[in-house]
C-alpha cells in the first residue's frame, strides 16, 4: 500500500516526497524539487512523458532518445543531484531503483539480459542532474560499454 505523502509545503513544483520534516539548509534545498529541474517537472506532470510505472517512491519513463527497444529512466521522487551526492540515506533509494528494474525487466520479458546504468556526471554522459537508473534490455548488448 503507498504511503501517504504531502505537497512540497514550500511549493516549488507541487513535488512529491515522502521525506520529512523539510529544513531550508543548502543540502535540502538541493535535494528538494528543484523548479529547474527537467525530471521534477515531468514528476510534476508539467512536462508530458510516456510514463511506465509510477509508486510513491520513484516514477518511470521512456526515454526521449533510445538505445534499445526497451530504454526506460527510473527517477525518485525525491531530487538527489547524482550518485556522487547521495549519502548513506539514499542507499535503500537507490537499491529500490534496482529493484523496479528487475520488476520492470520481468513485466517486459528482457531478463535474458538487460543493463542497468548510472551515469556520474557530464563526462558520464549524464546531462540531467538528478538521479536516474537507465534500463536498457530488448536486444544483444556488447561489452565493453561506451
């Protein structure tokens, strides 16, 4: 059963977390959602996506610009910046983003083989800072990556 959530009392984007309470320290305010933000805005249906799978902990989407014929963004609702910004709190956050994976890899038949990526900032190729688990499956992938 979900868990109830609350409105961003401070009202950025209407987002929606399950952290509480909110502290305005320069650390929450980069966690919270921001209003510049691409992933907070579509979270916060101001930018349409073809949406997955969506629960009270992350939403999920296909990717604008594939690279197989399964290519979904796993996000949490929650705005963490990127994997060299999340703390020991993020770690259940982010095991559950695995998680949705292998759910999601079931539900679309790929699990004869799938990758799951996080990409660490821009030389990475990530280009939207908040954190998102690429799943990537449907066809033969090759080794090394990149």
């Amino acid at each position: 059963m979900p868990l109830a959530m609350e409105k961003d009392p401070f009202g950025a984007l209407g987002c929606w977390s399950t952290r509480r309470p909110y502290n305005l320290t320069p650390r929450t305010q980069l966690r919270s959602c921001m209003s510049d933000c691409l992933f907070c805005k579509i979270i916060a249906g101001q930018i349409p996506s073809k949406k997955v799978y969506e629960d009270e902990k992350v939403f999920v989407f296909q990717d604008i610009n594939p690279q197989a014929p399964v290519h979904f963004l796993i996000i949490p609702r929650e705005h963490i910046v990127g994997l060299k910004e999340a703390t020991e709190k993020d770690a259940e956050i982010i095991g559950y983003c695995q998680l949705i994976a292998a759910k999601l890899g079931r539900e679309y038949k790929i699990e004869d083989g799938y990758r799951t990526v996080l990409n660490v900032g821009p030389k990475s190729g990530q280009s939207v800072f908040h954190l998102h688990l690429h799943l990537i499956g449907g066809r033969d992938m090759t080794w090394p990556p990149g």
